[in-house]
C-alpha cells in the first residue's frame, strides 16, 4: 500500500542526529527511537531528545506490529545502565526525559527495580528534570507498580495499543482490561502523577472503536493521549489495513479534549507514545497538583 502524501519523512541527515546517536554509542545506551524504527527520529536526535530503552534490547513479547526484536531467553539486569542513563540526560541537558523498556516477563517483578533505578539516577545528576516512565502491564504484578509509582515520576504512561477487538490480532499477550487497570490505579493511588496513554489506527479498527476507547482512557481518569497512524516495519509484521487522514486524527483530536476533556489529546499521522512529550511540562504548569 503506498503511503500517502502526509507520511512522507525525509530520511534524517546524520549531521542532525550525530551528537545524540554518538553519546548514545558512547554510554551503549538503546532508544525506543532507533529500536523501533520511529519516523522522528531525525527530529527528535536534532532536537537533542530521546526515549531511553532499557532492560533490552530484546523483548519477551513477539507482537506483530512492532520492529523491536523477540528475546525469550532469561537475562540478567545490567546494574551500571541506571548510570549511564543518568550521565546521558546529564550530558544532553534534557529538562524531560522518557524512559521506557521492552517487556521482560522473564523477571519476577517485570523490570520495576530497573526503572526505580534509573528515576534515582536521573534525579541525582539532573534533580530539575521531569521524568515519564513508558511502562509494559507487568502482567498485573501490582506490587511491581507500587514500587514503580513510589518513585514518583511525573508521568506514566502505558499504552493501551489498539481497540480490544483486535488485541488478539496485533497485542495477544496484552489484556484490555488489565491496561485500562494499571492506569486507573495510577490515578487512584498517586494523584499526583499525571497518566498518559496511546494508540496506533490504521491496524483495522473503526472510527467508532477509536472513540470508544477514548471513552474508556477517560473513564479510568487518564490525562493525556497520543494517537498515531500505524506504519508496517515489514513484510513479516501486520500490514496497514487504511491510512487515517489528517482530517480524522484531528476528529479524534476534537472529541478527546472538547468532549471528553484530556489535559492533551496529541493526534496527527506521525504521532507517538514520546513525541513532543517535553510539552507536559507546560501542562503540568497550568494543571498543577
């Protein structure tokens, strides 16, 4: 299917993302940027931000739609990674930064150890910066988001994906419910925090389902969501089924903070769970809590 005038990127120049990808090398640190092959990545690298990926870069999930490798096999946490993703945001000057991880259903509290680490590090060596966390669903491990929450990042956020009739389809190790769960406890049990979630179209939902799934995200009291267009990384993953015109992404857009009032409903083709995420800033200035 070719893709339409709006999804074209140019191809990042590597004098735009050359000091970032370096440091990047430099601390052997991954993102979610270049593992998942995102399409802003020229923007965001120019920019001088990036969403750290850790515990990976292999993943214990083999969802269909993602680039991000499958990694079954049992693997010791790294303790200096915490570190170097401190010195990173240090070193970049970030004033917010997105940490998220691959799915490690291997470890008995999903990873939530490693993320407590890596909030103590960055809170160290960049004590005014802003953190959002992009967590998996720990496989309702509760606990292991107590532990996770008790850090107290600004932002959590975990991605609801798709519509529930496609979950088997596109997420089949992922549960609707327990997604909207997680996030409903978020808000229940640290007010404080602001909870953000996201979803791809174009996997072969409806405009309806979109809606209600806005409906659901805000009935469990989430804040801000980004919807984007869903981009095949290949012949063997799952295949666009239409592209979403930038029309609709701003129907969504419309409904989700003039009915439903999100904080922020960030919805265009080339939206994703991190970009421009450095705005919650602003939000969180006119929303405090």
């Amino acid at each position: 299917m070719l893709k339409p005038e709006w999804l074209r990127v140019k191809a990042p120049q590597r004098e735009r993302i050359g000091a970032v990808s370096d440091l990047l090398l430099d601390l052997n640190l991954n993102t979610v940027c270049q593992e998942a092959s995102c399409p802003n990545i020229g923007e965001c690298f120019a920019g001088g931000t990036a969403t750290f990926l850790i515990m990976g870069p292999g993943c214990t999930r083999a969802c269909p739609y993602c680039d991000i490798d499958f990694d079954k096999s049992v693997r010791a946490l790294d303790p200096t990674e915490p570190i170097r993703v401190g010195e990173a945001v240090a070193r970049l000057g970030l004033k917010h930064v997105v940490i998220t991880s691959v799915n490690r259903d291997d470890l008995e509290d999903g990873g939530a150890s490693q993320f407590v680490a890596c909030i103590e590090q960055v809170k160290q060596r960049s004590p005014l910066t802003t953190i959002e966390l992009l967590i998996p669903d720990f496989c309702g491990n509760w606990e292991a988001l107590t532990t996770v929450m008790d850090a107290a990042p600004h932002v959590l956020n975990h991605n609801i994906e798709t519509v529930p009739r496609l979950y088997r389809l596109a997420r089949p190790q992922g549960i609707y419910k327990r997604s909207l769960e997680l996030l409903h406890r978020v808000r229940q049990g640290w007010p404080k925090a602001y909870s953000k979630s996201g979803l791809m179209v174009g996997l072969g939902e409806t405009d309806e389902e979109v809606i209600e799934v806005l409906h659901d995200l805000r009935a469990h009291q989430v804040d801000i969501v980004t919807i984007g267009q869903y981009l095949s990384p290949g012949p063997k993953h799952l295949a666009v089924d239409r592209f979403v015109t930038p029309g609709q992404f701003d129907h969504y857009r419309h409904i989700g903070e003039q009915d439903l009032n999100f904080l922020q409903v960030v919805s265009t083709p080339l939206t994703r769970s991190s970009y421009h995420a450095g705005e919650v800033q602003r939000l969180m200035a006119s929303h405090p809590r």
